[in-house]
C-alpha cells in the first residue's frame, strides 16, 4: 500500500468481488453483500480498507446494478410466478403476436436479449447474458435495495462506487423495436446492427443518476 501511495495512486479499485457463479467474471452477483470465497472474506475486506486508509488510499467497488445473476434471490422469487412480489423487479413481457421475443432488441454478447421461460410463459431481458436478467429500474423498490447494497458497503468503509453500464438502466418503457444502424458494416460485432435507441441512454437516466448521487452523498455523510 505504501508502495501505491508513493507512486502517485490515491485510490484503489476492485472489479467485483461479490459472491457469484461467475459466468461473467463476477458481473453476475447472486448476493452482493458477501465477499466470494476465490478472492477472500468480509473479514479480509476490512483489513484490506483498513490498510488502505492506513496509506491514505481510498477503496473503490464496481457496483453493478444493472442486472443480477440469474441464481440471485431475488431473480429466483421473480420467476417463480406472474404475481410473485418482486415479479416486477426484472423485465418480462408476453411473447409477439408470432410467439417470438417482444422485440428486435439484442444482448451485446450477441443474439436476441430475451429469454423465454417455460414456466411462467413470457420473456425476460437480458442486455447481456442470458444468466444476467436486467434490473427494472422503474420500480422504487428496485432502486431502494440498490441503495440499501451501497448503505451496506459505505459502512464498510468503503469510499464510493465504479458504476457498471451505468447508460443501460432505464429502458423504452414502451419497449419499442431499435431502428437499424446505417452505418453497420459485416464484421463489426452482431448487436450494432442496431441503434440501442431505446434500450439504453434513455432521458430517465439522468434523473437515476441524479438520485443515486444524492444517495451516495447522503449515506456517506451518515456513515
């Protein structure tokens, strides 16, 4: 830490360490208030704050709220059934009028951003994939447990947050077809086919960005 510090470093940050399957190098968390056994302990975490601070380094964590693991709780209750408490939590829609996905949208790792689930009969959006079912940031409640995960951290001692795909969270609420890129060439990755015009960087944005800000400035000064 010292060494860090001499070299000019003021701040350290952690791509994530919560607990995961790890399908996507541990951007699909299925709890976010635990540490994953590959890289350690909260235990381990609080020395390692400690020790920072001690060196007058800041610790810094991705947070990742754009979407779960699909082994969460919450995704797991979610899918359970239509009328499951936190169905709205995630994204479903009913099938087209072709039994086909809702719309053209696509997942940036490639193929269509939607999963069918047998047993509830509709659709859910993964931006990227399959085992990341995104958030619904239009939900209060959603935003209140995102929340309550960077309470959580910022008690820890931690300093603050990266944001993951920060652009992602709030989706069309009509949830209208993108429109195709004109300027897409063979080559180039499949999804830029198309123009993430309502799937991602919607208007809403700035307002979540303005409440999580709040948020964040808020906590720390009670923590």
């Amino acid at each position: 830490m010292p060494y860090l510090f001499d070299l000019g470093v003021d701040a350290v940050w952690l791509s994530p360490i919560f607990l995961s399957p790890m399908a996507d190098f541990g951007y699909d968390i299925s709890n976010y208030l635990d540490v994953d056994p590959i890289f350690g302990t909260l235990d381990d975490l609080d020395t390692l704050v400690a020790a920072a601070h001690a060196s007058n380094l800041k610790v810094i964590l991705d947070l990742v709220p754009n979407h779960t693991s699909d082994q969460h709780p919450w995704f797991i209750e979610s899918r359970r059934s239509r009328d499951n408490p936190r169905r709205d939590w995630y994204l479903w829609r009913e099938p087209s009028a072709d039994r086909t996905a809702p719309n053209n949208w696509m997942s940036e790792f490639g193929g269509s951003a939607w999963e069918y689930h047998a047993g509830t009969k509709q659709y859910y959006y993964h931006a990227f994939l399959r085992e990341q079912p995104d958030l619904n940031w239009r939900s209060p409640a959603v935003r209140q447990a995102i929340y309550d995960v960077m309470r959580f951290w910022l008690r820890k001692g931690v300093d603050g947050f990266r944001v993951d795909v920060l652009w992602h969270l709030i989706k069309d609420s009509e949830f209208r077809d993108n429109p195709p890129n004109p300027n897409f060439r063979p080559g180039r990755p499949p999804h830029e086919a198309l123009l993430p015009l309502y799937s991602t960087d919607r208007p809403e944005i700035l307002e979540v960005v303005t409440e999580m800000r709040w948020w964040s400035m808020n906590l720390a000064t009670a923590c």
